[in-house]
DNA sequence: CATTGTTTGTAACTAATGTTACAGAGTGTG
DNA sequence: CACACTCTGTAACATTAGTTACAAACAATG
C-alpha cells in the first residue's frame, strides 16, 4: 500500500522530501465496493488520493435526483474537496467506491503549505483540476449533445475502460441513477443494446461485445 | 481602462509590484457586442481578464449545436485559456463579446513565472478556476435537473443579473442556441411565460417583470 | 422447498421536446 | 412605398423520454 502511494506520487513528479511527508501527515482508507464516502452537505478536513480501485462523483439535487459527475481512479484526487475546504463550502456531491478501494487521506490543513513551497505538489493540483474540469466539459457534453440511448453505450464503455473489465456489475436501477433517468427507461434501451449485439444482459451484470 | 484594471486587480488582493508588472506586459482589446474573441480550434496565446463588459463561454460539439456555459463578467478571467495554454491544447469553446467590452490581454508565457513568485496569483488564477468549476457545476444541474420551461425562466434571469438590467436585447433564435434548442420550442414556452405574466415580449427585446 | 425480496421484461399510456410548415408583423433600404 | 429580410406566433405532427402496472425470473434465507 505504501509502495502503491510512492510510486503514484514519484510518478507524479513530486519529490522525495515532500512525499515522506505526505506518508508521515497521511493514512490509509479502505472501503468496500458501494460505500459511501464523501456525503453533501459535510465538509471535507480531508483530500483523498486513490490508491487503488474506483471512486464516483456524483452531483446530487434537493430532489436526491442524481448524476454521475465522473470516476476517480488510481493516482487521481478530488480536486473539489480541495476547493471545498480552501473556501469553507459544504460538499455538494457525493463520494461512492466502485469497487473495493484503498485511498490515502492528507488533513487539508497541510495543502496551503505545500502549494506554496513545493513546485510539484502545485503542479499536480493544478493538473487535477484541470483534468476534473475537462471532465465535467464532456459530462456537459454527454447530456447536451447526445440522446439516452448514445449517452447510456457511452457509459457503459466508459465503465469498462474506468474498471479495465468488460463486465458491468450493476443492476438498471443503479445505472438509471447515474443517468438520471429511470430504471424501465434504461432496461428498454439495454434491451435494445443487446439487439442490436452491442451487449449482453444477464442478472446483474452486463457484458460488452 | 487602466484606472478600471488597476482597481479590479487591488481588489483582488494582487501587489503593486505585480499590478504594474502585468500593466506593462498586457495591452487592451476592445470587442463590440456580438463579436467572437476565441474560436474553438485555435490556441490561445493570451489570458483575458474583463474590464468592462461581458462574455459568454460557449461549448460547441462537431455539428456546430452550441450550449451557454458561463459568462465572464468584470474583473473575472477565462480560467479555460489559462489551461488550454499550460497544456498546449486546443480551445474547444468559444467565447464572444454579449455587450461591448474591454478586456485586458496577458501573454501567457509569464503565467508561470507569476503563479511561482506571486501568493496572491496563485491565489487569483486558483480562485478563479474554483468560480469557474462551480458554475460548471450549476449549468449541469440546469441541464440535468430542470425541464426547459424552468431551464429557460433561470436563463432570462442569470441574464438580467449579469446585464444589470431587465430589459434583455436578443432573438428567440439566439436564445436558442444558448440552450440547444429550437426557435420555436423557446417562442412557444416565452409565450407561456408572457401569459403567466413573468416576461412581456417584444421584437428583440424581452422585459423580465 | 417455501417464502420473500430483488431484478428484469414488456405493454400501454402520458408528457415533454423537437420538427415542419406557413402566415403575418416589424425593420431597413433604395 | 415596394421590396427583401428578419423575427415571431401558431398549428399539426413526430420522436423521445418518463410513468404506471404487472408478470416472470432469479437469489437468498430460514
């Protein structure tokens, strides 16, 4: 777990000093695959780096309406916590593991110091910005420019990349909550997925071809 | 103009030394309202900070239809630019001038050496992605989370709000393109807003009440 | 293996949004 | 004022997405 932390942040280009550091002032997190992690409405003393396994970030209305923002994976931060906490908002989105996942938490408290004093440590926040705000562009995107039955292949595609697996395990229900839509709406258009030989279906789990 | 740029950047916390710094280095630039400041496919070679005026930040897919992402009013900056330039990628927005404006052009090639040496750039450049992140974050919930009626009414009144003004100067067909939609979809729901009593429509010109 | 809860499939219907077509009103110009 | 052009209003229709309702398949558990 260690060595996994090293070699994301050395990979990252932050140096040597710096990443003691981070292991000294930080620890590890473990969470099982659905588990909550960030809720709306807290406020973050923390900014998680994936170790390992799959993050999502999920924009929520008063509503409890939802959509998927984007996926966190090994060696990416939440940039929005970080926002978060320099600014003193509450969370106004929701942190979910995928999968099992292990993540390195370092108290926010550290982070003004460190994007003043290290180069790289600046250079890899701004990076996950960036990155982050990318995006949300192609979220816009997806919702904007594309009708449900292209925007429910690209996820599905998407998912496949995020998890290096071109098995899906999720039921309608969860995906139709990604999507904000709803679960017969995403069983129809699935249905019509695997007609077209684009996917197969089985109880919980979806197969891309 | 310079008085207007001094007064904007004190105000945001930046030092003399810099402020006389970024007004020797940058010139002015003047846009007449309508008239398009970046298209997508270019790179940009400046960072624009708006004096006076007001800009709005579009993001277009490759069949031209086009979604209103946020508008950059006075003493705000195109955080995108500033990225697009760092990772030398192209724009994939575009950006024009909503009234007459003047914007104040930054070379970006001391972005860097500013973002080192400055604490109150950093935190400039810093605070102005996190305004930009959040009102990404809004137009996704308008998009996702409010049907078209509701979607437009918000529209006409993050209009009047930028503008300060309620009279709003624009064609139902332009207006329609803000939120990728048809003309006609937009006159029928004006309609019914004018009938509801929240707007009164005129040619070119819509009053909110 | 009976019961319960979850998941999926599907039909029938409703609502929202998009499209096409056309008329009439307003504006600018020679 | 005649003409061309842009803008707006509206009807009729098509398509997409959302809703309700129900049955059947599957999984977990005692």
């Amino acid at each position: 777990m260690q060595e996994n932390l090293i070699s994301i942040l050395s990979e990252a280009g932050i140096e040597d000093e710096l990443i003691q550091e981070i292991q000294k002032v930080g620890f590890p997190k473990t969470a099982r695959s659905g588990e909550l992690i960030i809720t709306p409405g807290s406020t973050s003393m923390h900014m998680p780096i994936v170790l390992e396994g799959l993050l999502s970030v999920v924009r929520q209305d008063e509503d409890a309406n939802e959509i998927l923002l984007y996926y966190l994976e090994g060696g990416e931060t939440c940039a929005m916590s970080l926002a978060c906490c320099i600014e003193g908002k509450r969370n106004d989105f929701k942190v979910t593991a995928e999968d099992d996942s292990v993540l390195w938490m370092i108290p926010m408290n550290y982070m003004d110091e460190w994007i003043q004093n290290y180069r790289s440590f600046r250079k890899y926040v701004f990076s996950s910005y960036q990155t982050r705000f990318d995006e949300l562009l192609e979220t816009i995107d997806s919702i904007t420019f594309l009708n449900l039955y292209d925007r429910l292949y690209k996820y599905l595609l998407d998912k496949k990349q995020a998890t290096k697996s071109y098995e899906i395990k999720m039921s309608h229900e969860q995906i139709a909550q990604h999507l904000n839509t709803s679960r017969v709406v995403v069983s129809r258009l699935l249905k019509q997925l695997e007609n077209e030989e684009k996917i197969e279906l089985e109880r919980n789990r979806i197969s891309i071809l």
